[in-house]
C-alpha cells in the first residue's frame, strides 16, 4: 500500500481510539450498555471497509498504470510516455523494463499524436512482481477487442507480442 494510504489507516485507528476514550470519559458507557458493543462494531466495521476499499482501488488503479499500448516498433504507457525501440529489439524485454521502472505516481505523460500512431495490441498486465519473475495479464488485438489473449508468464507474452 501506498504511504497516503497507511496514514490514513493511522487516523482511522487513531479517531477510533479517541472516540472510544471520549465514551467513557463522558461515561456513556453507564447509559446502555448493549449499545456500546454495537457501537464498536460498527466503528471498527467502517475501518476495515475503508481500508477494503482503499486497498481493491489502488490495485485496479496500478493495474491501470500497468497497461501498455502497442504499436510497431514502440510502446505507450500512461506514467512512463512513449518508448521507442531499436529495429529488431524485443517488445517485450523494453515492456519490462518500462514496468520495472514505474513509480505508480499520479502524473499522467502525454498521449502521442493519434494521426501518427497506430496501436496494434494492449497488454494489460494484472500482476508483475520481481522484475517479470511473475507477470500475468492479457494481450487484446486491436482489430479483436473481443478476443483477449491471456499470458502467465514472459515466455507466453513473447510468443503473444514478439511476432
């Protein structure tokens, strides 16, 4: 998880602390008592929600950092910009190491110009860990939106990208 993303967890836990405190110090706990396990519930219910969803978001907004578009003998991702390979160079070596190299910031590069460029295929990568030790995801055609095409390791990426 990101650091914003435990700071929040760390007031969460923190407001939860006091609020607790504060129900004993104004001594509501005298008042109903079946009311203060409700409470708890609740308040520690929201926590974990909170942090839930904090959590399924910033997964799905990596997975969308991760994606690349292809085109011949280039690749476009949103945090890193345009990479343009060498003739006879490995697409899917320089889409890892573009990979390796994302910082997941909230900065997005520019869009190449789209009269020039003509994307083939996207890869959506859902899990890439240990530079490309573990790398999953899907590779659509352009042409076949419909037709996602998926992989589990490099070597299949290769043989899906590197034709």
């Amino acid at each position: 998880m990101r650091k914003s993303n435990w700071i929040i967890l760390a007031v969460l836990a923190a407001a939860s602390t006091f609020f607790l405190w504060l129900w004993y110090y104004l001594n509501f706990n005298l008042v109903d008592n079946p009311v203060d396990l409700a409470f708890t519930v609740v308040w520690w219910a929201v926590i974990v929600a909170a942090c839930v969803g904090i959590h399924l978001a910033e997964k799905k907004r990596r997975e969308r950092i991760r994606t690349a578009f292809l085109a011949p003998g280039m690749i476009y991702n949103g945090e890193a910009g345009v990479v343009r390979l060498e003739p006879g160079a490995s697409m899917t070596d320089a889409l890892q190491e573009m990979l390796s190299h994302l910082e997941y910031g909230f900065d997005m590069a520019a869009v190449p110009d789209k009269s020039r460029v003509r994307f083939v295929q996207i890869v959506r990568t859902s899990k890439f860990s240990g530079n490309g030790d573990m790398w999953e995801g899907e590779v659509v055609r352009v042409a076949r939106p419909d037709d996602p095409r998926p992989f589990s390791n490099r070597d299949q990426l290769r043989a899906l990208i590197d034709r």
